[in-house]
C-alpha cells in the first residue's frame, strides 16, 4: 500500500493547479510590462512587452539618411534584438521566483 494512499495524490493535485494557476497570473502581468531596448546610442528604441511583442519603436530624426537604408535596418534589429533579450531575461527572472528556481521546459 502506498503511504498516505489517494490523500497525498489529491494534495499533489491541488498544489499543481494552484502553482499553474501562478503560472497563468504571471503570465498575464508580463504581458503588460513594457521592456525597452535600445541602439545607437538611443537613436532609436523598441519597446517590447513580457510576452514578446512590439509595442513601439522610436527613431530619431538625425539617424534617417535615406543614402544609407542599411545603417537604420541595422539599428533598427539591434535595438528589437536588445528589447527581446531583456524581455525574455525579465520573464525568467519573474517565473523561476515562481517555480523555485526550476526550469520548467515549455513554462513560455
């Protein structure tokens, strides 16, 4: 016989649906924080929220050259790229308070 039997089971049970339940609030809350990125120098800046979606991108005047397309397609990916990075660093840091620490594969 199991130790505890179907009573530790249904309290395993209960703590999963309340840490998922954690997981989805959380879920919720970062997908309304606003992550900014930047590149250039702040020349242009990509705001992102918690869930990976671009919310706003800034350009400045000075750094539009219509001569040189390339050199504001390159800030303009360096700047996502920045934002996405300290989106999805803000997200870990957020869900391992909630999990302990635990890498949870497929949490996000």
């Amino acid at each position: 016989m199991i130790p505890g039997g179907l009573g530790d089971l249904s309290k395993l049970m209960k703590e999963a649906q309340k840490l998922q339940q954690k997981i989805m609030d959380k879920k919720a809350d970062l997908a309304r924080l606003d992550i900014a990125g930047s590149s250039g120098g702040g020349m242009v800046t990509v705001v992102v929220t918690g869930d990976q979606q671009v919310k706003s991108i800034q350009i400045e005047k000075e750094v539009i050259d219509p001569s040189d397309p390339e050199m504001l397609q390159d800030l303009l990916v360096a700047a996502l790229n920045d934002a996405l990075s300290r989106s999805r660093e803000k997200v870990q840091e957020q869900m391992a308070g909630l999990t302990g620490g635990l890498g949870i594969p497929g949490l996000l």
